[in-house]
C-alpha cells in the first residue's frame, strides 16, 4: 500500500537521468580527445599507463609466443632431422662408390702390372684369380679359378704383378692348388741381382724366406734383390723374387739370410700361371773332332 505524500529514503535517490550521465560522459571525452589531439595533454599519462601496463602485455603475450616459438622450433627440428638423414644417406652412398673406385683402381693396377709381367716373361701365361686359401693349418697354399680345362699343369709358376708368389702342385679340372713362396717345403734357385751370387732361397712360413748355402764371406748384404736364377727350368731367369732383409755372418760358416717376399703373398688376388721355360735344344757334337769308327775285322 502506497500512503500519498510518502519519499523514498535519500539513499535511494537516483540522481540524474541515465540519459543525461551518458551525454555528459560523451561529452567529456570528446573534450579530453580533442585536447589531447591539439595540446598532447594526455602523453605523460599515456606512456606512464603504458609502462605500467607493459608486464601485464608480456604476460597475456607469453602463451601466445611460447606456442609460436614452440612450433617453430619442432618444425625446424623436423627438418633439420630430414636434411641430416639424407645426408647420411648420401655420405654412404658416398663412401660405397668411393670404395668401388677404390677398388676397381686397385685391380686395374694390378692387371696393368700382370699385363707388364706376361709382357716381360715372354711365355705363354694363363690369368686367374684366387679364390680362397686352402683349407690346411700347416701349409701356405691357396686355390685358383684355372684347372686343367684351361691348361694349368702341376710344377708351373705363378706370379703377381710384383714377382714370384709360388708354384702349381696340384690341378683339378677346373680348379687348381698353388703352394706359396713362403711354405716350408718350397725351395727356389735364386741370384743376387746385383752381382750374380747364386744361392737357393727357402719359404720358413710367417711370411719369412731365408737364403741357404751361402758362405759367411760372400758379397750380399741387406737391401739386396734377388731374382730367379732359372737353374731348375721352371721359373724364367730374372724374375723378381724377394728382397734381403738382414744377414748374419757370425751364426756358423754359412751366412744366415733373412729375406721377405716381393709378391703379395698376403695379398694378391690376380695372378699369372707361367707355361713351362722352352730350353735351348742340345748343342750338336761336331763331327769333325769326333773320329770316326773304325771297323771291326775278325782275325
């Protein structure tokens, strides 16, 4: 119930009218802009709000920039992840055609240097290539891919570019064993290139040959190349053979002569099975310092 004359408390006065306040307000701040705009009244404040406000704008900034900068670095990680993956890729592939090169450059060195060997040796020659080592602790003995099809024999030399690597002992129809310069049981007539000096050279095994028979005054002496004296009719004279390493005078009356291999004994892979030494025939006999028979007459 309403009771006439009745006011609300002061408290509740509402002052002026909505309208009114909202028209006052736009007004003040038409004026405060237009006085900043002509006189920059306002720019001390504006840069003091503006440094007080600047952490609040890092802070509402950094979820963004964090994102952002998050999403840049797994996108960069990413790629750099790929760009170092086809690297390696292409680094092996790199190296495996390098090798190949390698390789290739090493087997045609050694096939220019058996060409230059057959050439030398004026035999016929039969190209083969090892194919293992045999399968024996106690022997130096390795396995061609030439037999007696291609007309490999028993007893034939075989070289390497470098010089002398051993000697046929068994042929297989299409295979053939070939026992090392260094076995024990292989012995081959040599000469001292530099003077001549003939002696006969010894495999000892370990990749070791040691000069026997020769007395402790004659002239060799390290450094020395010796080469195939052809005495035995296998191997072509002049062929290279091993190089001395040390000599010893004072062991015994007999010098003892450490040499080692020319031939990669060890290494080679291409070799040169030398056909057999054609030897001079024999020197006719001279029919007129012969005389001639006389007849029998019976009595």
């Amino acid at each position: 119930m309403t009771f006439a004359g009745h006011q609300p408390p002061p408290i509740f006065n509402r002052g002026p009218a909505p309208l009114v306040r909202l028209l006052l307000f736009v007004s003040l701040c038409l004026m405060i802009l237009v006085a900043d705009l002509r006189f920059r009244y306002l720019e001390v404040l504006r840069q003091g709000l503006s440094v007080a406000t600047y952490p609040l704008q890092m802070a509402a900034a950094t979820p963004a920039d964090f994102v952002r900068n998050a999403s840049v670095y797994f996108a960069t990680l990413v790629r750099v992840q790929l760009e170092n993956a086809e690297l390696r890729r292409k680094q092996l592939g790199s190296g495996e055609r390098l090798l190949r090169f390698e390789l290739l450059e090493r087997e045609n060195a050694q096939l220019r240097g058996l060409l230059e060997m057959s050439q030398r040796v004026g035999v016929r020659s039969i190209a083969a290539d090892i194919l293992y080592d045999a399968p024996d602790p106690f022997a130096r003995k390795v396995i061609l891919d030439r037999g007696a099809q291609q007309g490999v024999e028993a007893g034939l030399a075989v070289v390497d570019a470098a010089g002398v690597l051993g000697q046929v002992t068994r042929v297989y129809p299409i295979q053939s064993e070939v026992t090392l310069l260094t076995d024990r049981n292989q012995a081959i007539p040599v000469q001292v290139l530099r003077n001549g000096l003939r002696g006969v050279l010894f495999g000892i095994g370990q990749g070791r040959l040691e000069v026997r028979f020769v007395i402790a005054t004659a002239d060799i002496q390290a450094g020395d190349t010796l080469v195939t004296s052809g005495l035995d009719g296998v191997f072509v004279p002049g062929l290279p053979v091993a190089e001395v390493e040390s000599v010893d005078r004072e062991s015994d009356a007999f010098a003892r002569i450490m040499c080692r291999p020319l031939a990669g004994v060890e290494r080679s892979a291409q070799v040169l099975v030398l056909g057999r030494q054609v030897l001079p025939p024999p020197r006719p006999v001279d029919s007129d310092a012969v005389p001639p028979a006389q007849p029998v007459t019976a009595p």
